[in-house]
C-alpha cells in the first residue's frame, strides 16, 4: 500500500512539474487575481458574465471555464471538450489581471492561457474531431444578394434577429451564422465578393406569437440561401485536467 501511495505522490509532482514548465514556456500578467464567484442567477433566471480586455488589462466578471479558454485560445464555445462543471453556475471565476497597457489585445490570450495553468491547473490538448454543423449552400432558385459598393467598411449588425450587414463576404456571414446558431457553419455558397443585405429572423425557437420566420425559413425567403446539415472535420481544445478551486493569488 505505501509503495502505491508513494508511486501516486510521485505522479502528482511529475503533473504539477509539467504544468509549471508549460507555464514558464509563455508569457504572463504582471499581477492578477483569480476567485470563485459569488453571483449566482439574477430574478430573471440569467447568469450574466463579461470579459473585456485593453490597455494591457483584463477583467473576467462571474466567467465559466468553458468562457475563459474560449477567449484565451480563441476558439467558438463548440470547439471545447472538458469536464461537466465547464459550465456550471458553481464554477465561475472574478479575473483581473495586468500587464503593460501597451500590450497589444491577442497577446493577453496566451497571457490568459498561462494564468488558467498556474491558477486552476488547466492543462489541453488540441485534436481533429468530425463535429455536426452547417453548410451555407445556394437555394434552388438562385440566390437574392446585392453586390457590396465599391467601398466600404465590413460590418454586421444584428439585434433581436434583426441583421444588417455591410460589405459582407458568404465566409464571414457563414462565421456570423455559427455564433448565432452556437454550432459550426461552413461556407459551401461558390459565392465570391462582398454583399449588402438585411435579414430578419426569430432568434428563440420557442418565441409564441412571433411574426417573424425561423432563420431557416428567413434565408431561403430573404436572401435565396440555405442550411444544410454537414460533418465538419475542426481542431477542438480538450481539457484533460482543471480544478474547481484556484490556488491561492
């Protein structure tokens, strides 16, 4: 039984001695503070959280695990495989931390990555996975887009369903759709150039007494495209270890 014990101990050290050398390998905040929340749901039923990052700071409010190594390794919320509690309303982090403020804004990613393995031992692997998504294709009567003007600035605004889109190319719209829909979407369309068109649709699938149609049916009838159900092979962020508690700041 001891020399188990002692074998389990040595594993322990062997762990937290990589997870240290990966750590040192990539740059880190100057200082920051890392604690569970307290927040919990508002009256409404919501858990709200926030992460903004500038000038050299960053400032993560009530964010999930799931949140956090979304922003820091710059990947959609479906490319993170992890641990049940990845989302959890228990297991959301207050983060402020500080580095130069001349500090450009992507590297407070790698930043972020260094702070999740010193704070909560986060230790990830990257990996392909065949993952169901979306592809963006033609409709069968053709689709129903303007050309973009000849200048202008890309830009997507969208409220409610209520989609504006200026100098928007299929790629960057099919992008959009992804976040919009929390899944993957390719752009299958053949289309080249930039486009300038409007899109309403119901945003929330169990929304009683709306007027306005599914982005499904909203595609087809106000831009001639339309969703495909695909395999889409995409490098997932799996995280093969974490804990609940962060060490101490």
């Amino acid at each position: 039984m001891r020399a188990n014990g002692n074998m389990g101990m040595r594993t322990l050290l062997i762990f937290a001695a990589a997870l240290t050398a990966q750590a040192q390998t990539q740059p880190a905040f100057d200082v920051a503070s890392v604690r569970l929340t307290q927040h919990g749901r508002g009256p409404d039923g919501w858990s709200r959280s926030d992460l903004t990052a500038r000038n050299g700071t960053l400032v993560a409010v009530n964010e999930s695990l799931q949140g956090l190594i979304q922003w820091a390794y710059n990947v959609k919320e479906y490319q993170i495989a992890g641990p049940e509690w990845l989302n959890s309303d228990e297991a959301c982090y207050d983060i402020t931390a500080k580095t130069s403020s001349d500090t450009p804004r992507d590297q407070l990613r790698p930043m972020l990555q260094t702070l999740l393995t010193e704070r909560l031992h986060v230790a990830v692997h990257r990996e392909t996975r065949t993952l169901s998504g979306m592809e963006l294709v033609v409709a069968k009567n053709g689709p129903k887009l303007a050309p973009a003007a000849a200048e202008g600035r890309n830009s997507t605004n969208s409220r409610g369903g209520d989609v504006t889109a200026t100098h928007v190319s299929m790629a960057d719209f099919a992008n959009n759709l992804s976040r919009w829909m929390h899944q993957a979407v390719i752009d299958n369309t053949g289309l080249t150039g930039n486009y300038d068109f409007k899109l309403s649709y119901e945003p929330n699938e169990n929304q009683e007494g709306t007027t306005k149609p599914s982005i499904f049916a909203a595609l087809q009838e106000q831009l001639g495209l339309k969703l495909n159900s695909a395999k889409i092979p995409l490098e997932v962020i799996v995280i093969d270890h974490a804990e609940r508690i962060p060490a101490e700041n």
